[in-house]
C-alpha cells in the first residue's frame, strides 16, 4: 500500500508540474506542494522533481527556518515527535499556516549575523531582542556563521555573565533539547568566572530535581517580581579552590544564592555526603 501511494504521488508531481504550480521559484512550488499534502511523509526525490533543482533540501530549510513553516525531516529530529522515524532524506509539514514568530526571529538573526562583533555578543543581541521566546539551536548556529561554539557561548552568557539563559537542562525540563529562553533582559547575577563544564552541570541539575537545595525553588515559579535561576554553589567556595565536582556542586536559586554569600542564610546541613 505505501508503495502504491508513492507511486500515485509521483504521478501527481508530474501533474502538478506541468498544469498547476508556479514554474518561476523552486519555493513556490515546494510551498504549495507540502500544503497540499500536510502530515504526509515526502520523499527527497519527489521533493526534487517539484523543486526542478537538485538544491532542493536548502529550499526546504528555507521554508523552515526563513518562513516558519513546521516542517520535520530526518535530518533534524524533534523529540515532540518521537513516534516519527523519519530518513535523512524524508520530509513532513506538521501544521498548515507557518509561524510568524519563528520567520520575524530569522530575519533578526540574519541581520545580527552581518554585524562585526564577537559571536557572544551575537548570540546575546539575538536573546535581548527575544526575551522570554524560545529560541532554536538552529537559530543560534546560523547567527554563529555555524560555528558549534554557540552553546559554549550561550553556557558563558549564563554561567559567567549572570544573564538568565533558561534551557532543558538548567532549570526548564518543560523545554526541548536544544531550545533556549533568555527570562530578563537584566543580569540576574553579577560577572563571575567558573568555567563548569556542561557534564557537570547537567548532573548537578539532575541530582537536584532542577530545585534550590535550600528553599525548593523551581523556575516554573519565575515572575518578573521575582526573577530569580538557578545557580552552581560551591558547598567548598570556589576562591578557597573549591573544585568544580559533582560532589562540591549544589543547585541554589540565586535569591538564596545571595543570602548564603551575605552570611545570612546557613547551608551547613546541606552536603552530597
């Protein structure tokens, strides 16, 4: 059966080909081809012969990443569709109208992507014209000339700049993999420099349910009138060489993060013992 419907959507290429679709742009024809077969797996090759150019994958990620359309393939998985066992070569538009949001966020990116600055501060312009907005690996990758450095640098934002970059794995288990928040256009906590690794991190946070060891605290209860994150604590501080382990590591929120920095709050009874 699924031969037999592939086989009748190859012939309704060449009908669309030749009578129905816009010759003048690959996009066009792309465009309406996968709305008029929504959530229906497409085949690379299908795609080829609608596009009429063997570019036709970079049309498609054009459709996705320039003009908002959910479109899923094999070669970016989204875990929310998991069910999906999509080829690397195989396509499905999963809602009929684009996001608007998502393309307004391209063509930001594309705009900050020319400018000559550090990809830092790239990365940080895109998260202060998008805070509170999910924002995509795909996004922040193209806005780092496709450099894989870009979490690195979203990790330094957070870790070392004390700006409240929310992810899957700090704090917001509601997010994807690889979806980031940017909570306030204001640092949260001042400059610091820890270098914690990512491994570390995420162990940390999963040790400690994504909750401030001290008050419960979780970012589910963020408000702008209490804006805190979560934060790394050394239980030995870092400046008396306190290590970067999993075992000197707690998560606290940052209001109580302060207090036990002012000498108000007591964390003694807390250990990873």
């Amino acid at each position: 059966m699924a031969d037999v419907a592939y086989e009748n959507r190859c012939l309704n290429v060449n009908v669309v080909c030749e009578h129905s679709y816009d010759f003048n742009a690959a996009m066009s024809r792309l465009r309406q081809y996968f709305t008029d077969h929504l959530l229906i797996v497409l085949e690379g090759n299908e795609l080829e012969i609608v596009a009429g150019i063997s570019e036709y994958a970079r049309r498609v990620r054009q459709l996705r990443v320039e003009e908002g359309y959910r479109i899923l393939t094999g070669a970016s998985p989204d875990e929310s569709f998991s069910e999906l066992s999509l080829k690397p070569d195989q396509y499905i538009l999963i809602e009929p109208t684009p996001d608007i949001s998502a393309a307004r966020r391209w063509i930001v990116a594309n705009r900050i992507r020319k400018e000559d600055t550090s990809v830092r501060d790239k990365i940080l312009k895109f998260l202060l014209e998008n805070v509170g907005q999910v924002v995509t690996t795909e996004e922040l990758s193209y806005l780092a000339g496709n450099k894989k450095e870009f979490a690195r640098r979203v990790r330094e934002l957070r870790t070392e700049e004390g700006y409240a970059v929310a992810t899957k794995i700090t704090g917001r288990p509601d997010l994807k993999v690889g979806q980031y928040i940017l909570l306030s256009a204001d640092r949260i906590a001042p400059p610091h420099d820890r270098h914690i690794d990512i491994a570390t991190q995420k162990a940390v946070y999963l040790r400690d349910n994504n909750a401030c060891r001290a008050c419960g605290w979780t970012i589910v209860k963020y408000t702008l009138a209490d804006p805190r994150i979560l934060e790394m604590h050394h239980l030995k501080e870092h400046v008396e060489r306190g290590e970067n382990t999993v075992q000197n590591l707690i998560v606290l929120c940052s209001r109580c993060h302060d207090k036990v920095h002012a000498k108000t709050l007591d964390i003694s009874h807390i250990t990873n013992g």
